[in-house]
C-alpha cells in the first residue's frame, strides 16, 4: 500500500535560514512525488514535481529511491513561504489516485 | 477511526448516467471540499463548503452538484456524465483557520465509458 509520511506538523524557521521539509514515502511500484503548498487563505497549488527536476520559488526535491525519501529545501527562508506543505504520491503509470501526507505547516520568522 | 471517507472507490458508468460520490468526515472540520485530479495528477478545486454553505464554486458544468445535508457530509451528484468527466475525485476537509491541514480521503475513480 502506498503511504507518505510527513514527520513535521510544524516547522519554524528564521527568515534567511534554509528549510527542509521532509517526506517519507512506502511504495513498491514506480513512485511519482508531488509538493502542494497551500498559502493562507489560498487554493492548494501545486509547487512541483519529481520528473519536471524544477525549481519553483527557490524550492527543490530531489526523489531518493534509496531512501525514500523526496524532502522540500530552500536555502534561504523568507516571511511568503509560510504555509501548509503536502508531500503526495502516485505511480509514474497511469492515472492512479494521489496520496497525501498530513501536511507540514512552515511558519517564517522575520 | 477519524478520517475523511469516500465511496464508492471505484465508479465505471455509461454516457449519460446520473451518479453520486459521497464523502462523511468524522474529524469535527466545518469546511468540505471537491478536488478532480487531471490526467497530469493536477488537483483542481471544484466547490467548497462551510457549514453547509457554499464559499468555493469554481467554473465546473452544472452538471456537477454538491450537496451538504450537513457539515459531517458533502456528495457530489453528477448529472448527464460524459467521458471527458473521467477522473480521480478528491474530498477533503478542513476546519476553517488560515493553517488547518486538508485531510484528503482516499480518491473515487470515475470512468465513464
């Protein structure tokens, strides 16, 4: 059965520091990772994706198979990444339903 | 066990049906949502609830209809269904603060054949 884990309810950072979000996953098949991010009093959106290897805000994950692990990092904080993360998962085949982890709130302090 | 439920799970159906997903949570949260997940694994919002009211109606057809009997339930009723509404469709539920986590339910495929 597919599973991620989000370790972190909470996480909080000084503004400038760096920030790792971390995301666990369990799935024998071929994963695909996403990050969510939900701002205050704003639409969950897509922040990225494995395969894309982007960039977005600053962010970045790298999928560790080894580990199994796809954790979020930023080398510089700022006070507008404050939000909720969800790490999710799904099979690199087909249109298989996501499954999200509990979500990480990253609160920056300026 | 406290958790966002939805069924059925899986849903295959013809053109032109009219079916129901539903959602119940059991987390005391006073906001309900609809997610569809596109083909690219894209989660898109369809419709909101607090308290039973709608707060979120994106630009879906009004074919799709939510119902909140009450703030534990929110089913999706789609009318008329056509191929291109194949998709994974997504509850969820929050309480209603800027940080609340989103608690997802575990995913209804729906194919329309």
């Amino acid at each position: 059965a597919q599973r991620v884990t989000q370790p972190e309810k909470l996480l909080s950072v000084f503004k400038g520091a760096p920030v790792e979000l971390k995301c666990n996953y369990s799935y024998s098949g071929s994963p695909e990772l996403f990050w969510y991010v939900q701002y205050s009093r704003q639409r969950l959106q897509l922040l990225l994706r494995h395969i894309s290897r982007e960039s977005i805000k600053g962010f970045t994950a790298d999928l560790n198979k080894g580990e199994t692990s796809f954790h979020l990092k930023k080398p510089f904080a700022q006070e507008e990444d404050s939000a909720m993360y969800y790490c999710a998962l799904s099979d690199l085949s087909g249109n298989t339903p996501l499954v999200f982890g509990k979500g990480t709130r990253l609160s920056v302090i300026a | 066990d406290t958790a966002v439920s939805q069924t059925p799970k899986y849903l295959v159906t013809q053109m032109g049906n009219d079916k129901s997903i539903k959602c119940e949570q059991n987390l005391g949260h006073d906001t309900m949502y609809w997610y569809k997940q596109d083909s690219k694994k894209f989660l898109k919002i369809m419709f909101s609830y607090n308290n039973k009211e709608l707060i979120i109606n994106e630009t879906v057809p009004n074919r799709f209809s939510p119902k909140s009997p009450d703030k534990a339930h929110l089913n999706l009723h789609i009318n008329s269904l056509e191929l291109g509404d194949s998709a994974v469709y997504f509850c969820a539920s929050s309480h209603r603060g800027s940080y609340s986590p989103l608690h997802f339910g575990n995913g209804t495929r729906l194919t329309v054949t």
